[in-house]
C-alpha cells in the first residue's frame, strides 16, 4: 500500500461531483465538521460508556469518550506525521500525510455511532437475541451470510453501516463521507464469514459492496473474497480508543470512589521510570485537590503513550504498509508503559466491570433490548395486525420497515433500536408495558 493513494478525499456517493469549494477547510475537516453537527453522533450523550448515568458525579458517556479519543487520535496523527515527513521529502505527495490528524481525529467522533444502548452488553445481547433467543426462528429464512450478519451483530460494522447506508428519504453515500476516513474506522476489513470466536467483523452483507469500492480505489491489499487488510490509519484509531478508555476509566473509578486516591497515583505512576516518578510527585505536590493530581496523571500518561504509539508505528510502518503487522500499536509499547497498561487494565476488569450498578444496567438492558427486539421484529413481519400496526408508526420515517427483503426489514429493526439512547429505550420498553404513558 501507498499513502498517495491511501490519502483520499473522493465522497462516497459523490465520486462524480467536484466542487472546488476554496476557503480555509479540508474535505477532512469538513468530515469533522459534518460528524459534530450529526444526530447520531449527538444521540452518544445518552448512551453509556462504562458506568450508568451517575447524577451529579460526571463521568463518560460515549460521546464524551469519542470526543475525547478524537482529541488523542489527532495528536497521535500528527505524530507520526512528523516521523514519517522526512522519509518521504522528496515525494511529490508528501504534503498529504499532512492530513493525517484530521482524518483519523474525524474517524475517532465516528468509531462508537453504530454502537446500541446500555454499553458493550447491548451489543452483545443483539448476537445473543438471534444466537439463541427468540429470533432463531428467523435463520432458516435467510442467507447464511445474512445469519452470520445477526448473530454477530457488530457495533464497528453498524457505525461503517450508519455513515454510507442510504436511509429512506436520503441521499446515495449515508453521510458522503471521504473514502480514507470511512476506511479508517473499519478496525476489521472483512465480512461476518471470517468473524471467528471473537464474533469481530467490518461490515455487513448489505454494506460490502461500499467497502469494497473504498477498499479497491485506496489500494487496500486483498487478502481473500471479502477480507482485506487495514488501512493503515486503523492502528491510529485503535489506539487513540485504546488509550483512552484503559487510562479515563481508571479515573472515572477514582471520581465514583471506587479505587482510592493513593491506589489511583500508584497506577498512573507505574507508567514511568523512578526518575519521572519523582518529578510528577513533586509537581503534585503543588495542589492539594485529589482530582487534580489525577488529572494532571492522567494526562502525562497520555501523553507518553501517545509519542511512544507514534514510535511504534514509525518503526513499523513497512510492515503496516505490507499488511503483515500483527496485533495494536499497544502490544508492541516499552517493557514500562506495556506494564503499567496491564496493571490498570487488571483493575479496570476486576473492580470497575464488575462494579454493581455496572452490572445492574447491563441486567437490565439485557431485558430491555430483548423485549424491545421481539416487539418490532415482529411488527415488520406482521404489518397488517393491529398492535403491530401501530406499533410501527413508533418507527422513525428513515428506517425502511417495508423493505422488499426480510433481512433489510430486520436490519430496520436493528437501525432503529442501535441507534436509541439509553433513557429512549427504557422509556419505549415502559411504554409498551404499559408502566408509563405519555403525558400531554
């Protein structure tokens, strides 16, 4: 693979349409801008990240994280740019890997949209609910790809399915968003087929033709029949995530007194050597507000994995462009830093997953996303029924409940219920309890 062709800024929907517009922004920029200024995107505020809406304690929601995992993913970027820059100086398209921060910071806003409510578990509970729940009657009815698609429900393969699917009453292209940053959320380049045990793929039957295209015009190496290698600005993306959820739910449990103030500084300070260890508790010493020393940790530790995530890429960028690196930019970090992430990764799963109103929200989205499932499935199977009837006029007019297949009818279930808030969810599922009503 090659930057000059990886760095592109053809519009998926538009490839025919040129506007030199001029002024001051990028079509990058403008993906960032277009992102911001998005429903789907502005939905992430009511959906959980870790930890349930706590009240007055402010911790992450999703569009918190995706904000601030674009704000890492930029530096990282830019970074590596500067790394790279002087291998290419006498390249004509050198200019481009300019580009970079604002291309990958524009994936990061984007890598969580296609994610449903109540966290990781609501994901989980979608592949569940066709896997061995109610919805297992519908397998002999599809596709086995199309079986593979349910079963392994993907919120990475839904947000690349939120940004270019044509919804009803929009324009070809989704959100017509440049053909590298699309390419750049896909953490897995191929189809539901090669899923494997750990349920991960890219994109959906209905979408690969989208990505294919992408992947063909930037010269995505391919490696099968619906599998390619990833752009090499993923590893970007993926590890601005990764940063970010490891180190800010470590602080998120230090704000919800889960983990103590000295228990907090000892793992945000196993990430340097004694040297910068005494430095930092010098400059803490400075304030005497618990959540500011964390703060100012939290930060330095960003910081150091970001410069050292850009070596790595550096160091490894011929085999990134040859489609043979193996794993993250995190596995390959210094003996140091690699400790210090497993320490607050082993904290994180054992005390903060496993926290009990964690558990208790996923309980209950569990039996929410279910419910809500069995209802709307089986009011697009059954429209000419009363309840269903009126069930579906609680569609929003985008998702196309008459589709011509019954997989597109599924996958408008699937639209609709991914995209709901956390609250919106429990308020329909109450709803069609009959526990609440609305009010007039």
């Amino acid at each position: 693979m090659n930057w000059d062709q990886l760095i592109c800024d053809t519009r998926l929907g538009l490839e025919h349409y040129h506007d030199n517009k001029g002024g001051v922004r990028s079509d990058f920029e403008r993906d960032y801008d277009r992102l911001v200024f998005s429903s789907p995107f502005r939905r992430l505020q009511n959906k959980t990240q870790v930890f349930p809406l706590p009240g007055s304690i402010i911790v992450h929601n999703r569009l918190t994280h995706s904000l601030e995992v674009s704000c890492v993913g930029r530096s990282l970027a830019n970074e590596v740019a500067k790394l790279l820059r002087p291998r290419y100086a006498t390249e004509p398209w050198a200019y481009k890997l300019r580009e970079a921060g604002d291309i990958v910071a524009a994936a990061c806003l984007a890598h969580d949209l296609g994610n449903p409510p109540f966290g990781h578990s609501g994901e989980k509970t979608i592949g569940e609910f066709f896997a061995k729940g109610k919805g297992r009657f519908l397998q002999e009815r599809l596709t086995d790809e199309q079986w593979l698609d349910l079963v392994h429900f993907e919120g990475n393969a839904n947000s690349f399915r939120t940004l270019v699917h044509q919804f009803k009453g929009r324009r070809p292209g989704g959100f017509a968003m440049t053909y590298s940053m699309l390419a750049s959320i896909v953490k897995y380049p191929y189809c539901s087929r090669y899923a494997g045990e750990k349920g991960k793929f890219g994109f959906f039957t209905t979408e690969r033709p989208h990505f294919e295209k992408i992947a063909d015009a930037l010269g995505l190496i391919k490696l099968d029949e619906g599998r390619y290698c990833r752009h090499p600005l993923v590893y970007l993306v993926e590890a601005a995530d990764d940063i970010c959820y490891q180190v800010m739910d470590i602080e998120d449990g230090h704000k919800l007194k889960i983990i103590g103030t000295d228990e907090t500084i000892d793992l945000l300070l196993s990430f340097f050597d004694e040297e910068e260890r005494v430095h930092k508790l010098e400059v803490m010493e400075r304030v005497t507000d618990p959540n500011e020393k964390i703060v100012y940790l939290r930060s330095c530790v960003v910081g150091t994995l970001v410069q050292q995530c850009a070596v790595v890429f550096a160091d490894h960028e011929q085999e990134i462009l040859e489609g043979t690196f193996e794993g993250t930019l995190i596995d390959r970090l210094p003996a140091l830093a690699a400790q210090g992430y497993l320490r607050c990764s082993a904290v994180a799963r054992e005390r903060l997953y496993r926290a009990g109103y964690v558990v208790d929200v996923d309980l209950a989205g569990i039996r929410i996303i279910n419910e809500l499932l069995d209802r709307l499935i089986d009011a697009v199977l059954n429209p000419q029924l009363n309840y269903p009837k009126l069930l579906l006029n609680k569609f929003p007019q985008q998702y196309d409940v008459d589709a011509p297949t019954l997989f597109e009818k599924i996958q408008s279930v699937l639209d609709h219920v991914s995209a709901m808030t956390d609250l919106y969810a429990l308020d329909l599922y109450r709803q069609l309890h009959g526990i609440t009503l609305p009010s007039v």
